[in-house]
C-alpha cells in the first residue's frame, strides 16, 4: 500500500494537530525539503521543540518532537491557508499578521520558506502556506 497524498503539507500539519488532540508529544512522518522547511521555521519561531531527520534503507523521516513529555503543546491552531486546488498569493504589503501578530504565518518566497514578518520586511510577497498561532 502507497501513502500519497496529493497536499503533503497539509498532511502533516494535520498530523501535528491530531498528535495535540491526543496529547502526543511527537511525530514521524515521510521526509521532504518543503515539510523541512516548515518544521525547521515552526522550530525557529518556537512552536515545536526538535526537527531531525533520519536516512532509512528505502528513503528518509522526518521526525518532530512538539513539545517535552511533561509540557503542554505551545500550539492553539495551525492551519493550512494555500491548497493545491486554490493557491493563495500576496505581495508583501498584504501579508496577513496572526492573532495581532502573536502568530505566524508562513510564506514561500523566491528567496526560500520564511515568515510573514521576515517577507515584510525584505519586501517579498509568495504563496502563503499556513498560518500558527
């Protein structure tokens, strides 16, 4: 059986919610760069605690630890704004803020994955890819 999913974004925001849900404190999921990318900008931002990756013999993990055992998620809400069947684009002046700027957005640029704050300020707009709070 194939695990392919056609947002694989998505997915793993998904998973990243339902681990909260059930008070998991982490997850393993199949690697790519763009789900690397996000973690990697969800770690630096402070929402998640660990992003590693581990080389299996068929392909790599992606294995991201939410929070410690004993603490409770920093995440209320994580949520996919672009989909593949209807992107969502902005240039940098409208860039939406989070929860009056408590949250984050992320964007994808030309220069790479970064935050809404980082794009405003280098003055890029993208694709938004979701938004954290």
């Amino acid at each position: 059986m194939s695990v392919t999913t056609t947002d694989p974004i998505a997915d793993m925001l998904t998973r990243i919610r339902n681990a909260i849900n059930v008070r998991k404190h982490e997850i393993s999921l199949p690697h790519s760069k763009i789900k690397e990318a996000v973690a990697r900008s969800l770690q630096a931002n402070g929402f998640i605690d660990a992003v590693s990756v581990t080389d299996l013999s068929v392909g790599k993990q992606l294995h991201i630890v939410i929070n410690a055992e004993d603490a409770n998620a920093r995440i209320t809400e994580i949520k996919r704004l672009s989909k593949p069947g209807r992107r969502h684009y902005s240039n940098a002046r409208e860039i939406p803020t989070v929860k009056r700027g408590r949250g984050v957005v992320i964007v994808s640029t030309s220069k790479g994955l970064m935050t809404g704050a980082e794009a405003k300020a280098q003055g890029l707009g993208g694709e938004l890819i979701a938004s954290i709070y």
